[in-house]
C-alpha cells in the first residue's frame, strides 16, 4: 500500500486545484490569507504587544502553522470516502489507504508553511538553535492526532452526513480554546490548566519551545505522556469502527 500512498497523495494535492487558474497556488494562498487576516486584526486592529518578548507576528505564525496543518489534516482525511466514492465501491481497493492520501496530501503545504516560520524566525532576529529540530517531533504529534481523528470521522461520515459539518464547527470551536492567537498568561492558572486537557494545547505549545523557548520536548514528560495516551485512545476507536463499519462503506455512499 504504500507504494499507492504518496503517488495517490500527489495525484490528489494537484487534481483538488485542476482547472482553475492559479491551480496548487490556491492551496498555499488560502491558508496564507487566513495568517494575515489574523496579523493585521491583532497586530494593527488590536494592537497585540510583544509576547515574553517576542513579536507578536512570529508568536502567532508559531501557533498557526500547527494549528492549519492540523486542521488541514482532520478535514481532509475524514471528508476522503466521499472524496473517493467510485474507489469505496470497488471491493479490491484498500479504502483504509484513503485518509492517509488526504493527510500526506496536506503535508506539502505545510512544508511550504513550515519553511516559511524558519524564514520568519530569521527575519525577526530570533537564534534558529538545536532546539528548532523537535519541531519535527511535533509536526509528527499534529500529524497523528489529526489523522487519527480523521479516520475516526471517516469511518462513520457515510452513515452520518452532518460528520464532515460538525468537524468544521469543531474546528472553529478549536482554535479559540487553543492558545493559537492568545497566550496563556492571560488567564488563570486553574483556567489554564483545564484548557491543556486540549491536546493540541501541547502541540502548539511544542512550536513555541522548539523557535521561541529553548525547552525539549522530554522536559515535559507528563505533559507528552498524556497527549500519546489520548491520541492511541483515538487510534484505538477509529480502527475498531473503521474495521466494523468497512463492509456496509459502498452500501451507505
């Protein structure tokens, strides 16, 4: 399967934007308009100041560029069966191998995205340090959680339709209990630590030490210890249901 895996992702990265003028450069476009909407309304509208010291662009694009892939990633992969129809009904074809294409398929803009947050690392005049190389630790973290839900969603979209809408709300609803435009330190501590029961609170955390804090990952070992508990509970859930409902996919679609 995996020899189906990245040339299915390719294939699919490109046909999503076929037709249209601007073709692959929408996928890089939206998401890029999405970051400086969100500059200029805290930085210029709200007039955001310095995070620890850090300038408040650089401390957003730290939260954003995990917060996109992860969310790039949920959606894709749990809207894939629908994505794919003809192939769910061909009894031969492997349909687990479909969120996956629609998760690696994500990874090729969040490399762009990735590789623009070391750029603007370097523009703001922050050291790139030894510590910048666990953020592909966490890239790893966002990839699996997200994944991983999404094969959740995925496995009974077909049987519930209004799954791919919830998954858009919950998205929403997601990036503003998650410290993504907002840092910490403006709430509570007991606020705080009921908000890091999201474990994306880990990941975009993670981003932040890994370009602007200078703390490993193992630094924070209950932390780690508890978001791998719950994205396995998360695998655990979605392969159960994705093997049981497999059988009744072309039927429901």
């Amino acid at each position: 399967m995996r020899d189906l895996l990245f040339p299915m992702a390719a294939s699919d990265f490109k046909s999503r934007y076929a037709g249209t003028a601007l073709g692959a450069v929408w996928a890089f476009l939206q998401p890029l308009v999405t970051i400086l909407v969100y500059v200029f309304v805290f930085s210029v509208g709200f007039k955001s100041a310095p995070v620890s010291g850090v300038p408040y662009v650089l401390w957003l694009l730290c939260g954003m560029v995990p917060w996109l892939f992860f969310s790039e990633v949920w959606s894709g992969a749990t809207g894939a069966l629908f994505s794919y129809a003809p192939l769910v009904k061909k009894t031969r074809f492997p349909v687990e191998l479909l969120p996956p294409v629609r998760a690696v398929s994500a990874l090729f803009v969040h490399a762009i995205f990735f590789a623009l947050l070391v750029v603007t690392v370097l523009l703001c005049g922050e050291p790139l340090t030894a510590y910048a190389l666990q953020a592909v630790y966490y890239s790893l973290c966002t990839f699996a959680l997200a994944l991983g839900l999404g094969v959740l969603c995925a496995a009974v979209s077909p049987f519930f339709r209004d799954v791919v809408n919830t998954v858009a709300i919950a998205l929403q609803v997601g990036f503003w209990i998650t410290p993504v435009a907002w840092s910490p330190a403006l709430f509570a501590e007991n606020i705080v630590r009921a908000l890091k029961f999201n474990p994306v609170f880990y990941v975009v955390q993670g981003y932040r030490d890994s370009f602007l804090g200078g703390v490993w990952f193992w630094q924070r070992p209950a932390w780690g210890l508890y978001f791998w508990l719950v994205t396995g509970a998360v695998w655990a859930a979605a392969a159960f249901l994705f093997k049981r409902l497999r059988p009744q996919f072309a039927d429901a679609l």
